[in-house]
C-alpha cells in the first residue's frame, strides 16, 4: 500500500508574517525547496495574485506538490537544483519578488526506508534527493579514499572521523557496505555506547551533505539570487545545521554590514536590511510538535538599492570562499 507523507512546514507563521511585512503585493517568488508544498500552498493561500516556481531535486517529492498545488493555477514545478536558480529565474523571464529556501530534508525522504537516509531504519546505502544523480552513499562509503572519507566525517564535526574512516576501510574489505543498516552497525561496533546516537547522525548526515553537494548548492544559491533580485525583494531561507546557518549567516553579514579594508576611502553601503535580527528560532509550542523545528535558524533579508551598485559576481565569491574554509 502506498504510504501516506506529510511534513509539517517549520515556522510557517513566521515566514508569512515576515513576507507580509516587507511587500506589498508579491507576483512572483520561488520556493527553492519545494517538498511536500507545505510552505508553498501557504504563500500562494495569503498572496492571491502570485506565481510562484517550486524547485526540487526530488521527483517523487515534486509529484506529491503537483497532485496538491496544480489546481490553483499559479504554479509551475521544476526538478533542478536550486544552485541553478539563476537560468531557471531567466527561462520565465521575471525576478522574483522572494524567494524563500526551506534546507535539508522533507519527512517523505526521512521516512521512506528505501531512500537510505536514516539511520534508524535499514535501507539501501543511497541517501540522493535526486535520484537520477551518479553520486550516491555506497559509492562513497565503498570507494572513496580513508582520507577522503575522514574530511567528509570532519565536515559534521564528528571528533573520531579518522578512526572511523580507518573502520570503515578495514570493513569494505570483507565484502560491500550496502545498506544503512549495515553502516550503523559498523558505527556501533566502534564506537561507545553513550555516544552512538550522536556519531551516527554525524556520519549519516555529513555522507549526505556530500552526496548531495549541499553546501557548494546553497552558497551557488546565495551569490545567484542577489544576481536575480530587485532592490525591495525579500530573501528567506531556514537552516538545520550549524555549518549551512555559517555559509547564510555570512553572505546576508556582508551585506548588512559590508567590511571594507581598513583606511579604504569610501563608506560601504549595505545592500541588506536584515529582516530578523539574525536569526530566529521556532517558538516552544512547536518544538514540542514537531522535532524537526529544534534545530531551525530562520535568516531574511531585503534587498536593497545598493546591491545594484556591487560586483557581486567577485566581490561575494571571494569573501565566502574565505569565511567558509575559515
Ligand atoms: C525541508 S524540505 C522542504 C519542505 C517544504 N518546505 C514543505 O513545507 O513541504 C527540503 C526539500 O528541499 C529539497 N532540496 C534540498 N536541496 C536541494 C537543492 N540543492 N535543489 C533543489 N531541491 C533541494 C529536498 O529534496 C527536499 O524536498
């Protein structure tokens, strides 16, 4: 029988509250992280003259949004990564008034054993939101080098990444780690009881990360949309992981607070309005509800007049490269 998946948009009220605010009459937005439609059917439900674009690397993700938001007429479905937004915005011709990204993974891929995304359940070793993509969690796990694997378990912050990628390329020796199943009980052999929750979902979620190039996708995301917006447009985007909020955290800084070198002659103007005051948090009452809003950083900004005045194309590379290897 087919199962039945929701997930519940995180900090729904808010992001409405904060597009309200700062626009008046939105036409046209795109939903990076389209998902289940959840965020979507709200913003088409309070904006009643928009069109909006949903993008998602996940066909099966894109079908669910179709079947709940084709009727209202004022959506078109793309399945890309949201690190093209650039030549998606251009191909309808408009640019967005917001455009809003909701990170990480929709409650179908966590729960759909098949996927491989938990470690809870055991599944194939895959862990693609794309599933027409080459890379996939068994390629890394069985063929990258000891070494490599160790800077991908860095990337999470798991404190025994070495140690456990020398595990891991002892154990493919004896024959193909193919499912999730198979990886956490590796984990759990070599790693002490108190602390195997913690470093599973550090594995799990820095081969993810990897396997679907999510942080080079959000920062080609970042430097893209000001390419795209208008002085006035609204920039939106909820983060699950301390080093995705680092990469949003400071391109919308520069911004905010543009740095020049010192006793350069003239005065950095901001090309941001910082909407939030930084970041804001899901509220208790729906933490309680729902676990995935425990860890949400919500981050908006509006574009100003300013930005128009930059180069963002150098000007934002270069410090984002620097602050993000830094
Ligand atoms: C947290 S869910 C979004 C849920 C949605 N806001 C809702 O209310 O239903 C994140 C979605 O973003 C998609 N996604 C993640 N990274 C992406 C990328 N680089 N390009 C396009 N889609 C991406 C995932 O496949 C997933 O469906």
């Amino acid at each position: 029988m087919e199962q039945d998946f929701t997930h519940q948009p995180v900090m729904l009220d808010k992001c409405l509250e904060i597009l309200d605010h700062s626009l008046d009459t939105p036409r046209f937005a795109i939903d990076c992280t389209l998902g289940l439609g959840g965020h979507s059917e709200a913003f088409l439900q309070k904006f009643p003259s928009l069109f909006l674009v949903g993008i998602d690397k996940d066909q099966e993700a894109l079908e669910i949004a179709k079947k709940r938001l084709n009727k209202t007429g004022r959506i078109a479905f793309v399945h890309d990564s949201f690190a093209n937004i650039a030549s998606i915005a251009s191909s309808f011709g408009r640019s967005p008034d917001f455009i809003f990204a909701d990170l990480g993974l929709s409650s179908l891929q966590i729960d759909k054993t098949a996927r491989g995304f938990s470690y809870m359940s055991s599944g194939d070793l895959d862990m693609r939101m794309d599933s027409s993509s080459p890379l996939s969690a068994k390629e890394i796990i069985n063929f990258w080098s000891q070494e490599e694997l160790e800077r991908v378990f860095k990337s999470c912050q798991e404190p025994r990444a070495r140690y456990l990628a020398k595990v891991i390329a002892e154990e493919r020796k004896n024959g193909e780690i193919s499912t999730t199943g198979e990886l956490s009980s590796i984990l759990d052999a070599h790693t002490p009881f108190k602390e195997r929750l913690q470093t599973k979902k550090r594995v799990f979620q820095a081969v993810r990360m990897e396997v679907n190039g999510e942080k080079s996708d959000l920062e080609k995301l970042l430097t893209s949309s000001l390419k795209i917006c208008h002085p006035g447009s609204v920039i939106m985007v909820e983060s699950y992981h301390s080093g995705e909020d680092k990469i949003v955290k400071s391109f919308f800084q520069e911004g905010i607070c543009p740095k020049v070198p010192p006793k350069f002659p003239l005065e950095p103007e901001p090309y941001f309005k910082d909407l939030t005051r930084g970041a804001l948090k899901a509220g208790e009452e729906e933490t309680k509800k729902n676990s995935r809003s425990h860890s949400v950083r919500l981050r908006a900004v509006e574009v100003l007049e300013a930005s128009k005045r930059i180069k963002i194309k150098d000007y934002n590379r270069k410090s984002l490269n620097k602050k993000v290897r830094g």
